[in-house]
C-alpha cells in the first residue's frame, strides 16, 4: 500500500481492532490518540462539570435532566473505554486532559451555558467521526451523537429561559465570554502534526481550523439569535 498523504489521504474502511493492527502501527496510533482523548474528557467533563452541576440544580426537574446528562457522559467514556480496550491501548487516563476542564463551574447559570457551548464543540468533532474511516469509533460516534446534540438542546433551551430575565443577562454574557475563550483551545493548535496524522488516515477530514471556524459560526448563531448577546470577539485560530 502506498502511503496516504493529505492530498491522498487513506479512505478503505476497517472493520476492527485487528484489521486496525494489521495497517500498521501509524494507524493504530492514529486512531488511538483519538479514542484516548475521548476516553479522558468525557470522564473529566463528568467528574468536573457534570456530577457537580446535579448539586448546584435549583429544583427537582433540573436535578433530575443534571443526573441524566451525568449519567450519560459517564457512559461515554466507558464506551470509548471499551474501544480502547479493543485496541490494545495503552493507559488512556495517563496523558493531561483539555484545559476547558480548568474552568470553574461556580453557578448553575454557568452549567447550562457550558452544556450549550463546550457540548457543542463536542458535537462538531462527532460529527466528523461519523465518517471515520476506523468503523468502531464511526458507529459509536453515530450512537453517541444523539446524546451531546440533547445536552446541546438542554443547555440552549435553559440558557434562553434565563434570558428571558433582565437581571439575569450580565451572569449570562460573562459566562458566554468565559466558556467561549476555554472552549476555543478544544479544537487544537492550528498547525497539528497530530491533524495532519488524522487527516492523512481518514480519521478526520477537517484542519483544526476549520473545526473551530465551524464552532464559532454556530455558538455565534446561538449566543446572538437565540440569547440575544454580544458574541465575543475570538480568534479561529490557535498556537497554543
Ligand atoms: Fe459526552
Ligand atoms: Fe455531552
């Protein structure tokens, strides 16, 4: 086999872990750093966002949806978990996670604005994933999908209640500002080896800029269509 480029990039499908070794080791990384990286953030999002927020919830129905989402977040990294097993990967826990998890959850106001904004960068590399070549993690991304779009549409439709109230506005924009500076890192740096690994397997098929760019196009839609607050002013690329 010739090796894949980015103007060439490798698009056969494969099957499972074994067919995934048979590549070759470049592969096996590749697709590993992925699966692993998913393994840490979504434990760290529930340890860190997610279990907390189930105690910050101002009632029984939001205690509730906060257990839901806690529960599921758990969930996906026990699923990537098993993918990595699968694979033979060496300890996923072991590398540092994301520095969005280093944001400090003060107020359930932040908790709902975080689910509508850090969930959706999440949800823009899934939906990358759903044309993975590596089909194991194309079809858990597939099945998880539905998952983070609810938290998406849990966080945006809380957010827009809160909205509604003037004196909550300035909790709001500041939480906005905040969560969309720590979430911008998410994607990468814009020049990545690692991308450039992903790309060149099929693993991923857009720059970290792009993926960033179409973060913001649809925070910006949200924050100031729906909220009707100012969006700040970001940069889409990044250099660590
Ligand atoms: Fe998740
Ligand atoms: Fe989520």
């Amino acid at each position: 086999m010739t090796e894949p480029t980015l103007e060439r990039p490798f698009t056969a499908e494969v099957a499972n872990a074994s067919e995934a070794h048979a590549l070759g080791p470049e592969y096996v990384r590749a697709v590993g750093k992925v699966i692993s990286s998913h393994v840490r953030n979504e434990l760290a999002g529930a340890v860190v966002f997610d279990e907390p927020a189930i105690a910050l919830a101002p009632a029984p129905k939001e205690k509730w949806l906060a257990c839901r989402i806690a529960m599921e977040e758990y969930g996906h990294h026990l699923k990537f978990n098993k993918l990595a097993a699968e694979l033979g990967l060496e300890d996923p826990l072991a590398a540092r996670t994301l520095s969005v998890f280093d944001y400090e959850l003060r107020t359930w106001t932040d908790f709902v604005v975080l689910k509508a904004v850090v969930d959706l960068a999440e949800v823009v590399l899934m939906e990358e994933l759903k044309d993975c070549t590596y089909l194991p993690l194309r079809h858990l991304a597939t099945k998880l999908l539905p998952e983070e779009r609810f938290h998406v549409a849990f966080g945006r439709a809380a957010s827009g209640e809160l909205a509604t109230a003037p004196s909550n506005r300035s909790a709001l924009t500041q939480a906005v500002h905040d969560l969309v500076h720590f979430t911008l890192p998410f994607f990468g740096r814009s020049v990545s080896p690692n991308n450039e690994l992903f790309r060149r397997w099929g693993i991923k098929h857009r720059s970290n800029d792009e993926s960033r760019v179409e973060f913001v196009t649809r925070c910006r839609r949200f924050v100031v269509d729906d909220l009707g607050l100012g969006f700040p002013a970001v940069s889409t690329s990044w250099s660590g």
